[in-house]
C-alpha cells in the first residue's frame, strides 16, 4: 500500500460528514478504511473499531460539539470546522482541528497524524483557540502547520526529521531510522517545509541552521 509500510494496516476512520466529504477522503483508500456514519457515531465507531473519528461541525454546530463532548470511545476526533469554532471543537474533546475546506491530502495527513499520537491545528485558527487548557491536558504535542519559521516552534519529532534532513536521508530512510511509516515522514517533512518558508529539503535545512536550529 502507497505511503505504508508493508505489515501496517489502514487506518479505519469513521467518518460523519456528507457525501462530499467521504469521496474527498477516498482518494487515498489505500491508506484507510472509511466508514460513513449515518446515525450514531459513538455506535458506528465501536462496530467499525475505529482508529480516528471524523467529524464535520460545520453541518450542526450544536450537536457535532455534543457529540464529541459526550463520546466515550477513546479514539482521537478530528473536527472539520470554521476558524471561528475551533476553540468551541477543541474544548468538546477534539484532538485536531482543520478547515472544513482543506484539500483531502491535508486531511488525511491530519488524520494519520492524530493516528500517530499527534494534535492538529490548521494555521488559520491558532489566533481563535483562545483556551489552551484542552491541548495542555493532552500528552500529545501540537503540530503548528505555521509557514514562518519566525513565529512556529517544531516539535521533538520534527527536530529528529530536521537532523535526519541535513544527513540528507530520503522520506523512506527517516521513516526507517526513526520507525514510523512513509507517509507520516512525509508528513512530517512538509511541515518542517511549511514552518521554515521553504520549497525544497535543501533550502529548510540551511535556513534552519541560520536560526540556530541545527548545525550543519
């Protein structure tokens, strides 16, 4: 399977969102499994034994955040919001936050990286989560997906990459060393890109190290 290794198995996401939302997402069927939810999310996540949940606030405000606040299957959610709820979504339980218009390969980034033991939140929304209790609670460490470096900190795992970067070790070979799949170094890497403003491995690495990041 693209962007897994070889004995890892998809991630099932169930996923309560329109039709639109889950042929957006199956672009990479490959990757997960996805069950669409008609009804009852916390019912169809147990029977489906769910890795990640998916959930569009956008649709019902009100009752995706009571949803997400009252779940019991201990699975992380991914809220699909506006800028304005994401504060809202995080302090019902949601783990990570995107926009709801973000482009299937962000999402399913998202949801691999909350599958990974991650937090996301979308650029966008940083300034909107005004309550950072929620996030402070969780052991997992915060993916600021921030285009400036300037104004972003990467997290422990992204410092491993960064390192792994500069040796100028593939996507495939930081997956290897540091024991994770393909398609979460890639993710990965994309951040670290996205955080130092920059279009290539090679420029991230040197403008890392102007800012004292790295030594190379």
């Amino acid at each position: 399977m693209k962007g897994l290794p070889p004995k890892t198995m998809p991630i099932r996401v169930a996923v309560q969102g329109d039709f639109a939302l889950v042929e957006a997402l199956s672009s990479h069927a490959d990757e997960m499994i996805l069950s669409p939810v008609e009804t009852n999310l916390e019912i169809s996540a147990r029977v489906t034994k769910a890795d990640v949940l998916v959930v569009d606030v956008t649709r019902n405000p009100p009752a995706a955040f009571e949803t997400i606040k009252n779940l019991t299957y201990e699975r992380p959610v991914l809220a699909l919001v506006s800028p304005e709820q994401t504060a809202d979504a995080i302090r019902a339980g949601a783990k990570g936050a995107v926009r709801r218009d973000s482009s299937p390969d962000s999402l399913a980034a998202a949801i691999v990286a909350l599958h990974s033991g991650l937090s996301v939140l979308d650029p966008s929304m940083i300034a909107s989560v005004t309550a950072p209790k929620p996030v402070v609670n969780s052991s997992a460490p915060v993916i600021s997906m921030t285009r400036t470096a300037e104004n972003s900190t990467l997290t422990r795992r992204e410092n491993e990459v960064l390192v792994l970067l500069a040796d100028g070790l593939s996507n495939k070979e930081i997956a290897a060393k540091l024991t994770i799949s393909e398609h979460t170094a890639k993710f990965h890497v994309n951040s670290i890109l996205q955080k130092m403003n920059a279009q290539k491995r090679v420029e991230a690495v040197v403008r890392a190290a102007k800012l004292g990041l790295i030594n190379i």
